[in-house]
C-alpha cells in the first residue's frame, strides 16, 4: 500500500512526498523491490533535475519528468504522458493518452519559472485559461478541438485535438510556392473557419501561416487560439499588444482594442506571402516594421508574381487597408471574393 502510495505521489510530481515514503519504506525492508534506485531519481527529481525523456534527449527545463527506465507513466489530469511532443511559447506539448476511452491527444502546458513574479502568473494562467475557454466553445471541422484543461499541482494543461500534418510556414518561400489555386482555396477555407469564430465572439489575435495546419488528409485547422480574447468586456484587457509582428494589423500594433477584421487583415498578409514569396511589410527593426504596417502602402503582389490575377489583387488590397471600416466586415465575404476568383481560373 504504501508503495502505490508513494506511485501516486511520483505520478503526481510531488517528488518530496514519493520519496520520503520510499525511504520510510526502505526503513522495514532497504531492498524492497526498486526503492533505492526510486529514491536517487526522486531526489534528483525534486532538486529540479530532468531525466531522460522518452523519445529524446534531456533538456533544461522540462515540464514533466519522463523516466524511460520507470513503469510508472507521469500524468496530468487523467491522461497520461507518453512523450514530448515539442516546446511553444508558454510551456511543453505532450502526446498524450485519455485511458477512460484510450484517445490519443497532444497536451498543451504552461509551468512557471519562480522568478516570475506572481501577479504576472496569475495574468499569463488566466490568458491560458480564456484560450481554452475561447476555443472550446469553437465547433467547426476548420478550426482545432479543445477537449478539457485544468491544473494538477503546479502546472496548468490543455488537451486538445492531436493533429497529424504539418503547418503552412515551409509554403512561404519562394521555390515552395503551392499553386496559386490551391492557396486560394486555404485562405477561403481559413476565412470561413474564422468568421464562424468571430460570430462566436471569438477572435484569433495571431493569424499565420504557422498556425494553420494542412493534415495528411488534405483537411485544415486554424490551430493556436493562444492569445485570443472573448469579446467581453470584463475579460478584454486594453493597452496591451498580442501577435506576431509581421502579420499584425495597424490597430493591434497601436494598442487598440481589435475585432475579427484585424485577423482578416492577417490572413491578407498570409496570401500575400503565400502567393509572392514575401511578406508585404519588412523591416530590419522592429520599429521600422510596424510604422511600415500603420503608415506605407503594401507593395503590388504582381511586382514579386506577375501572373496573379487582378480578382486576387483587389482581394489583398481590401484585406490590407489600413483603415478597419474599409476592410471586408467579414470573413464570410472575404471567402466568397476569393471563391470567385478561383471560379475564373482555367
């Protein structure tokens, strides 16, 4: 009994607790099954060391302690932790398994550094937490499934849909070009996909082309709704600048509360980017990027890809107004502009 004890502890990542009980254990009987090797990692685990994780190699700063060697699989929530999937932004994602109806999903976790001064934590969890809120509400076979968030002892975890496919930043380059037609139809797709989430009141924030995802399928997500905001009031937060600088929109660059046009006018800038090969607004500094986005015209997509149509043109410059009335009001009508040009296409 008290060694599954001590297993639960272990699984839990409360390393102190496990090993104290192994070494009480180890007071009756110091051979007992594996409790001396149990207490060295327990120990190690606890100071803050990282074993080696499974399917690669040990890092700094891991998020969840992954013995090869031991039985005892970690867990968050209920689901188990198979592997590392691979290191974000705010924490690790890992393959993980729901053993009450044995579904794969990838798990997404943010744990802190304790410098990280606690009002700053509490800001960071909350944005975690509304992302979950956020996307979980979004049902719509272009945009990722939320399945369950919550916190186990000090980190906080979000299980999501495991996609298997790859993100549309290797198509950004010239030579990697997809056909125009085909582009076309993932930039009305993603369009679509985002109108459904700004009728729900939920707005992306962080449109590009890394956080679209193609699977193997063919089929796409609009994936990483990180830093999106419900439209409420009493959770949107003003002053505060959230995106990835090349594709933000001039009123996110200027602080501005944003709706859905400021995430078409990111996908304006991913399908010219898609398209050419180039980003319609480049700079050295950070500086001079984001009075480029607020202040100068993008350039003409036909000066980097002579063979884009004028329907898609016009489509680009309507997406990329600098002025958010002017811009389409939707998602919805973006799609259908984009649609007919495909029609035109021979």
């Amino acid at each position: 009994l008290l060694y599954n004890l001590a297993l639960d502890f272990e699984r839990k990542r409360q390393f102190n607790k496990a090993a104290a009980v192994y070494e009480h254990l180890g007071t009756a009987d110091e051979n007992y099954k594996d409790i001396k090797a149990k207490i060295e990692l327990m120990k190690g685990a606890a100071s803050g060391a990282v074993m080696g994780p499974i399917g690669g190699k040990a890092s700094a700063g891991g998020t969840v302690i992954l013995d090869a060697n031991s039985a005892q699989k970690p867990t968050l929530g209920r689901y188990e932790i198979l592997k590392e999937l691979g290191r974000g932004a705010m924490g690790v994602v890992y393959l993980g398994r729901d053993p009450k109806i044995n579904r794969t999903v990838a798990i997404k976790t943010m744990k802190f550094d304790d410098d990280v001064p606690e009002d700053q934590q509490k800001a960071v969890k909350e944005r975690f937490f509304r992302e979950a809120e956020s996307a979980g509400k979004l049902n719509h076979p272009n945009i990722i499934r939320i399945f369950d968030a919550g916190d186990d002892y000090d980190i906080s975890y979000m299980a999501m849909e495991l996609l298997d496919g790859e993100d549309l930043k290797g198509y950004t380059e010239p030579g990697k070009l997809l056909p125009m037609k085909e582009v076309l139809e993932i930039v009305a797709t993603v369009a679509e996909a985002l109108d459904y989430a700004h009728k729900e009141g939920v707005f992306h924030r962080d449109i590009k082309p890394g956080n679209i995802m193609k699977l193997k399928d063919g089929s796409l997500r609009v994936a990483d709704f990180g830093i999106a905001r419900i439209a409420d009031s009493s959770k949107t937060a003003t002053g505060t600048v959230l995106g990835t600088p090349s594709y933000m929109s001039p009123e996110q660059v200027a602080g501005k509360k944003v709706d859905g046009r400021a995430d078409l006018f990111s996908l304006g800038v991913m399908l010219f980017e898609m398209l050419t090969g180039k980003k319609p607004f480049e700079a050295d500094a950070i500086g001079a990027l984001l009075f480029q986005i607020c202040n100068e015209p993008h350039p003409d997509p036909k000066t980097f890809n002579p063979v884009i149509p004028d329907a898609v043109v016009a489509v680009i410059n309507k997406a990329l107004v600098k002025d958010a009335d002017q811009r389409y009001p939707n998602g919805g009508e973006m799609a259908a502009d984009l649609r007919a040009a495909i029609a035109q296409l021979t």
